[in-house]
C-alpha cells in the first residue's frame, strides 16, 4: 500500500484521483486544499489529515518524515500556474509526483524538473489520459499501419459551456490558466502529437478570452482546430450533462467516436505509473510547447487553412 498525499483536494478533477488511489490499494494520508469544501473526502479517505494552508501541510509531510513516515506520491490537482512549485516540493523530498494536466505552463519548467528528478532522485508523472482510450489507441495504430506518405485531414472542435465565473477565476487569468488552448485543450494536443507524430507548423487564426482557433500540420495530419467556452458557440445538437458540450473529430469524412469510456482512464493512469510506466516530463513536452506557441505567436489570416467555424467569428 502506497502512501499519497493530494494538493487541490476542493478541485474539480480530484474526485478522479481520490477514486484513482482508492481503487488501486492505496492510502491518502493527507491532503490540502485553500477551499474548505472538500466533503467528497469522507466517502473515500475520512480519516486523512487535511489542510488548507500550504505551510502547514508542509510542516506536517516534512514532520511525519522525520517519524520514518514518508510519503511515496504527491498527487497534484492545484491550478495550473502552481503546478510546478508544488511538483517542485515533492521532489525536493524525493516524494514522486502524479499530476494533472496541463504539467506546466511552459518548456522551460520542463527543463527545470528534469534538474529535480536528477538531483533529488525522485520522478513526475503526468495524467495523459486520452492516450489510454480505446478509441485513440485504435486509431494511432490505423495511421501508423497505413502508407508512411499518408498525410489525413482533421477537424478538431470542441465547446464546452463555462458560466460567467470562469472568466473571473483563476481560469480566467492566461498567467495562471495558460489560457483556453492551455486549459480546455491541451490534453487534444497531446493526443493529436500521440496519434499523427510531431508538430511540423502551427499557425493561430483567432484568439479571445473564450475561443481559440488555428491549424496545425504534424508529420502524418493536417488539422484544423477549434476550441470555445462560449455557450454561443454551441450546435443545436451540443450534449447536455453537467454542462453544455460538442466533442467531435472527423479524419477525412470519418468521425472518431470518443464521447465514453473515459470513466476509469484515471484509475488506468494509476496503475500505470505505479507498475513504473507512467507518462513523464519529456512525454509532455510537444503539447506544452505547442500551446505555448499558440499564446505566444500573433493572429494571421489565411483562409485555406479556417475550420469550418470561423465563419461564425469573421
């Protein structure tokens, strides 16, 4: 039985991750979290200790250290912007890490926790879940078994309704979300890299605090993207669960079928890593500086490359 420790426990993913570690035969010890608001404990670690100062979680990890207990992973569900200093902690004491996506905000945090992983001798492990699902794996091994000249156009969109809170959220702010791309969409871009290989050109058609569109080109794909929170965005045929969604991707003319399984993918992540193969820093490394770029590089007009939904923003 592992020893784990959750940072974000008041999050919106880490119901996941408490179901992760409970379903694979572990143990929260502890847990923080600014937000107080984190009953969804009680029905799966009710005896965990649990802060809401970050200082005091600290002292109490570093503590039960010093009594022989130490901790075997940190899993991190804080906001994107404190990622890597909380992943930084768990290194410094040579604590593995489990984190949510996006890992960081930027590849030079990347090149930082290798410094980390080396000095302290201790390893990141990132949430890369779509690499998991059935669906995606099926179609990387069609395009890795199909003519190696085989370039496939795809259309990626999807719009996920957020209320007017989200603006005024830490989510809302691009120095601490990383922005829309960042926040919504940077486990689609991971997925594009796993499927279709690495990323050959990235250009940026609109930009805004809610929607995001572009083209990218990667060794076996064409794709043009676009991802939105605005509920005004939404076909008529959006998915209503806990809120308003649209998910699709068309390869060609065919439609890849994603909507389920998605349900234990964090518990699969898990076991995963602890069977030794989880995703690392380097894994992740495309994605991050593919939505860096995208928050980074200016707005160009070319219409030949336009999803099919720019016309609803022009």
């Amino acid at each position: 039985m592992k020893k784990f420790a959750l940072i974000g426990a008041g999050g919106y993913i880490a119901p996941r991750h408490l179901n992760a570690i409970k379903a694979t035969g572990n143990e929260l010890v502890v847990a923080m979290d600014v937000n107080d608001s984190v009953g969804i404990m009680d029905s799966h670690f009710p005896d965990a200790e649990f802060f809401t100062e970050f200082e005091h979680f600290e002292a109490y990890v570093e503590d039960e250290m010093l009594k022989g207990n130490k901790l075997d992973f940190v899993a991190i569900c804080s906001p994107n912007y404190l990622h890597a200093p909380h992943m930084k902690f768990a290194l410094k004491h040579g604590i593995d890490v489990i984190c949510e996506k996006p890992l960081v905000l930027s590849s030079s945090e990347i090149d930082t926790l290798k410094i980390y992983e080396e000095k302290y001798d201790a390893k990141v492990n990132s949430i890369l879940q779509l690499r998991l699902h059935p669906s995606i794996i099926a179609l990387r091994n069609k395009v890795q078994n199909s003519s190696s000249d085989e370039v496939f156009d795809v259309e990626l969109t999807y719009m996920t309704s957020r209320g007017k809170w989200y603006l005024k959220s830490w989510k809302g702010a691009d120095e601490k979300s990383g922005g829309v791309a960042t926040n919504v969409g940077v486990h689609f871009f991971d997925m594009l890299h796993f499927i279709f290989g690495d990323i050959k050109f990235n250009e940026i058609h609109y930009k805004d605090e809610q929607t995001v569109s572009g083209y990218l080109e990667y060794e076996r794909a064409r794709v043009k993207w676009f991802l939105s929170i605005d509920a005004n965005n939404l076909p008529e045929n959006a998915v209503q669960g806990e809120k308003k969604t649209y998910r699709s991707i068309m390869i060609g003319e065919e439609e890849l079928e994603f909507s389920g399984g998605f349900t234990d993918l964090h518990t699969q992540s898990y076991e995963n890593v602890l069977n030794g193969n989880g995703y690392g820093l380097e894994d992740n490394r495309t994605a991050i500086e593919t939505v860096e770029k995208i928050r980074e590089q200016p707005i160009v007009d070319n219409v030949e490359h336009y999803h099919p939904l720019m016309s609803k923003l022009i």
